[in-house]
C-alpha cells in the first residue's frame, strides 16, 4: 500500500526508492505481476533516473520472457552509470549491472564469463545476491564448455540458503549433469529438492523452472514411469511460453533437455517443433558456445533417425527401459536374461523393440543413440 499511496503524490522519487527495495523479496514471493505493476505504475522516466530500479526491471523483462524489453533495458544500462550503494542488496551498481547482462548474455561464454566473475568477486557471501553471482558463472563455464568447472559452482550455489530461481536453476543442472554422468540417484535427489522448492514458493509457471520440470521427466523416463514424465512435460510446456531468448541458456537448454524426452518418448513431432525453437532462438542468440554443439548432435540424431527408418510410433517400454543399461556392458543376451530372470527369447526381443524405435542396427548404435537423448548416462 505504500507504494501506491507514495506513486500518487509528487514524492516519485522516493517511491521508486522503495520499489528497488521491494522489488526482489516480493517476485521471489511468487508476485511477479505485482511488480510489474509497481513499474508500469512508475513509468521508464523514473525508473532511468534510479538505475539500480532500471537493473531490477531488466531483470524482470528477462524472468517474464519480454525480449525486446530486455534489449531496451540493456541498452541503457550500458550508458548508465551510480556511485551509492544500490538499495536492492546488492554491492554494486556495477556488479548489479553485470548479473544482468550475464543473464541476458548478448555477447556469449566469455562476455557472460567476466561478467559473472566481476559479480561473485564482488557480492559477499553475506549478499542476497550472491547465489545469482554463482549460479551465472556456473552457467558460463557450461557454455565455455568446462562442466566439471561449471558442476563446482552449481554445487556452491546449492549451498547457499539464496533465491528460488538460483537454487532451482542449480539444482536442475547437477541434475542433468548427475544423468549425463549416470549417476541417477544423485540425480534423483537434486531433482526432488528442486521440485519441493517450486512447489513450495509456487514458482510453477516461472521461466526458471522448465529446466527443473524437463529434467524430472528424464528421470521418470528412465524409471519407466511413463505418467510421471509426462505430468512433469506438461508442466515444463506451460511454463515454457516465458522461458524465452531474454534467457537464451536456458531457453535452449530447457527446450533441448525437452527435445530429448519427447523423442525418447516417440512424439517425434513434439521435439521437432521444440527443436524449431531452439533454432528461433539461437537466430538471435547465435553465441552459445557448447550448447550450439548439444543442439548439433541432437539435430544429427533426429536426421539419421528420420533416414534410418525409425518409427517414432511408440516409446520404449518399461521392460526396454530397464533393458538399456545392459547394453552398455559386454554381457551376452544369455547373461543378460540370467540378470534379469527372463528368458533369452525375451530379452532378443526387447533387444529388437529397442533397435526398432531408435532407429538403429547394432548394440553400440543402440546405445550411442540413448545417451544422446538422455535415456542413458556417459
């Protein structure tokens, strides 16, 4: 009420004052539209006359997927220079400035690297903000194509009792990156934390949280609990309207970790269209370092798929799920079955089922092809 009160009396000043600091507890409170109705209300004259309240509705372009807005905000903030002390929490102007402009990353891996740096060598483990400092430079040692390096950080952020979007953000990661490596119990306990998290701050429908969303429906698919993956599909596609090129990372890496599980799954269609708007995306976000590549390989699965006759018609079974990590050992169909306590004819002919919807001919292919979309661990 404050505010309200303060926005219709000459005193602008001070009520953009207060929006800076209410701004950041009240959109991690779940009200993003109350914030941007503060901001409508105040207007981009006031709002640029403070520039820490024109970081904080940077930000907020870019967390409701408003790209075009982001980009004006960008703009100006590069002109903009503040000596004081920023009321949002943070320890700088400059630092403030960088987080956003890591966020938003116009320029690529590197650019996003040093604008990382610049925040977490500046906000105190003290700060609010520096969760988002960590979780930024994660982000770019991913796109810089060093995961070990980038796993290191998401954990420190994971560490840090910070906001939801960080903590979901690193949780989803080490997540994929635990999948990546095959270890899905690890896996398995970061995607529950990042889950109670969304459900706990009712952060469903926020940008942030379509990574988390996607990767949950990995883990389900590999659990061959088909309901499950695709109750958390469902979610990650309503929420994926905001999750836009505002957050070019994560946009693709959302849409690419959903790719993968709808072509897993046999919507082959599904993933070609997400995969259509990875490339929308990358057209006005081109420099996305390693991510570029992901979506290379993943394109070059769908491609010799297509050619090699896959039926995309139905997903693998639960039986064929469970199959699949057998296929990356030296066991024989025979030694299989004694493991599974099936018989060989059983196992040959999920064998077969696995070849058939993968659109392959040989158990190294068979497996190659599962890990590229994500159904089995490196």
């Amino acid at each position: 009420m404050a505010v309200e009160h303060l926005s219709n009396t000459p005193e602008r000043n001070r009520c953009a004052a207060l929006v800076t600091q209410l701004v950041a507890p009240t959109y991690r409170a779940g009200q993003l539209s109350t914030v941007q109705r503060w901001l409508s209300m105040l207007g981009d004259a006031t709002i640029e006359a403070y520039p820490p309240l024109a970081v904080l509705a940077g930000w907020m372009s870019v967390l409701s997927g408003e790209t075009l807005d982001a980009e004006r905000w960008d703009a100006m903030l590069d002109a903009a220079s503040f000596e004081a002390v920023p009321l949002d929490g943070s320890a700088s102007f400059e630092s403030a400035r960088a987080m956003f402009r890591a966020a938003f990353c116009p320029a690529g891996p590197e650019q996003m690297l040093s604008d990382a740096s610049l925040a977490v060598a500046q906000e105190p483990a003290w700060s609010t903000w520096r969760d988002t400092a960590l979780v930024l430079l994660a982000v770019a040692h991913l796109l810089a194509g060093d995961p070990d390096r980038a796993a290191m950080r998401f954990a420190e952020t994971a560490a840090v009792n910070g906001t939801t979007d960080a903590l979901v953000i690193s949780q989803a990661e080490l997540a994929s990156l635990g999948m990546d490596g095959g270890r899905w119990a690890e896996a398995s306990d970061h995607v529950k934390i990042a889950l109670d998290m969304i459900d706990e701050r009712r952060a469903h429908d926020y940008a942030t949280s379509v990574l988390a969303f996607a990767v949950a429906a990995r883990l389900a698919v590999h659990r061959g609990d088909l309901n499950e993956a695709n109750a958390r599909l469902t979610q990650a596609m309503r929420a994926r309207p905001t999750c836009t090129s505002a957050l070019p990372w994560l946009a693709v890496r959302s849409r690419l970790q959903l790719a993968k599980v709808y072509w897993s799954l046999g919507d082959h269609a599904t993933a070609g269209h997400l995969l259509r708007e990875i490339d929308d995306i990358l057209l006005r976000r081109p420099a996305l370092g390693a991510l570029v590549d992901e979506v290379g390989q993943l394109r070059h699965i769908v491609s010799s798929s297509r050619r090699a006759g896959a039926t995309g018609a139905s997903p693998l079974t639960p039986a064929e799920l469970r199959l699949l990590p057998y296929l990356q050992t030296h066991l024989t169909i025979r030694e299989i079955a004694a493991r599974t306590f099936v018989s060989r004819n059983t196992v040959s002919s999920q064998v077969s089922g696995i070849y058939r919807k993968l659109g392959v001919s040989s158990r190294t292919d068979a497996v190659e092809q599962a890990t590229a979309i994500g159904l089995l661990g490196g």
